[in-house]
C-alpha cells in the first residue's frame, strides 16, 4: 500500500496500480469507451471522450491527457485510479463512488462531482472555477491541494477534507451539511460565502482576525 503525506500527523492511501499489468486504450481501434463500461488495469493516454453519457466502473488505471469536457458519467464506481493533465471541464459525475482516486495538473472549470462516497481523494494544482463539489458520505481523507475554487459551490459532508494552499474566491459553501473537522488552516479564506455554515472547520487565530469583517456580516451584524 502507498501512502501521501497530508502533515506530520496524517497520511493518506494513494492509488494501488503497477505500471507493468496497465493494457493500454487504443482509441483508434477499441474506439471510444461503451456506455456501460468496466474499465480494468488500464492505460488511457490521449483519449477524446467529449459530451457523452456513460455509467460503469473504473480501477486500477492511469488516465493521462485525457478529455472529458460535457462528459456525464452517472452511476461511477472509480477505485485506484490516477488521472493526470486532463480535461475534465462541464462534465458532471453523479452517484459517484471514489477510493483511492488522485486528480492532477488537470481541467476542472464547471466540473460537478457528486460523489456518494469518498474514501481517500487527492486533488492537487487543478483550476476548477464554477465546479460544483458534493460529498454525501466521506469514509478517509479528501484533500485539495492548491486549487482555485473561483465561483465554486461546496455541499454535504466536508467533515474529512483538507484545504492546502487552496484560495476560494466567490466561493458558495452556504449548504454545507458537517465542517466539523474540515482543515482550512492552510487556505486562502476570504472570498467565501456561507462562512457560518462551516462551524466545527479549523482555522487558525490569524485567518479568524482576517474574516472578522465577513463573519460579522455573515451573522447579521452591521459594521458602522
């Protein structure tokens, strides 16, 4: 099992593949991915996959530069999977389940994640304005590290995330069902909306001292 250092107290699982059992997709042969798939120790390298809809299962597989702009995938089952400077930008993944699942240097303006459950999720130097984050039930680790949330909404069950050096500005977390526990000490905070509805978050005494002014104003106080 693979591990990734969230801090000096926490890590986390990365997905488990091995690089010499990856079959690679040969689009131009296999064409694109049917629309019930089941995906299995694959290599997708280079793969166009736009505005489709789709529902099946993928693990064990590394996805690299690969597009799924306006692509729908609902239900997904997505478990040890590494997916690399790809386009994921207005695709939506509904009813989704993740463990294990390692997005980087990608796409993700106007991605909509739903994901039922979420086990050992890394997010890490993505763009992802007017994405859309849902987390019904987080079982391990979600950790965002330096995204732009520009415009974003955030829901459900935040309570096992991780924000590292992420910044939010416009960013809607008004619907956030549990903060309890969801680390914010090492993001960017201002900007936000729905602040109050992440009680139970840590910040740190400085962050609290620079979202005075919003807090205040979240909880219906007049600044004279």
């Amino acid at each position: 099992m693979k591990f990734r250092k969230i801090d000096d107290k926490r890590s986390m699982r990365r997905p488990l593949w091995e690089a010499e059992r990856l079959r690679p997709f040969d689009q131009d042969t296999e064409g694109e991915p049917e629309p019930d798939f089941e995906l299995s120790e694959r290599l997708i390298d280079g793969l166009q996959w736009t505005g489709a809809q789709g529902d099946g299962s993928l693990d064990q597989s590394l996805l690299r530069s690969v597009d799924l702009s306006g692509t729908v995938l609902s239900p997904l089952e997505i478990v040890d999977v590494t997916v690399e400077r790809s386009v994921l930008a207005n695709g939506r993944w509904e009813r989704a389940t993740a463990r294990r699942l390692e997005i980087t240097d990608s796409q993700l303006v106007g991605w909509q994640a739903q994901f039922a459950l979420a086990q050992d999720v890394y997010v890490a130097d993505c763009r992802a304005d007017f994405a859309g984050i849902s987390i019904g039930t987080a079982k391990g680790p979600v950790v965002f590290e330096r995204c732009r949330f520009m415009n974003a909404t955030f829901l459900g069950d935040l309570s096992k995330t991780v924000f590292i050096d992420c910044a939010f500005p416009g960013a809607d977390f008004s619907r956030v069902a549990n903060a309890k526990g969801c680390d914010l000490r090492r993001a960017e905070l201002s900007g936000i909306t729905g602040l109050l509805s992440l009680r139970g978050a840590l910040i740190t005494a400085d962050q609290a001292v620079e979202i005075a002014g919003e807090l205040a104003t979240a909880a219906g106080f007049k600044l004279a």
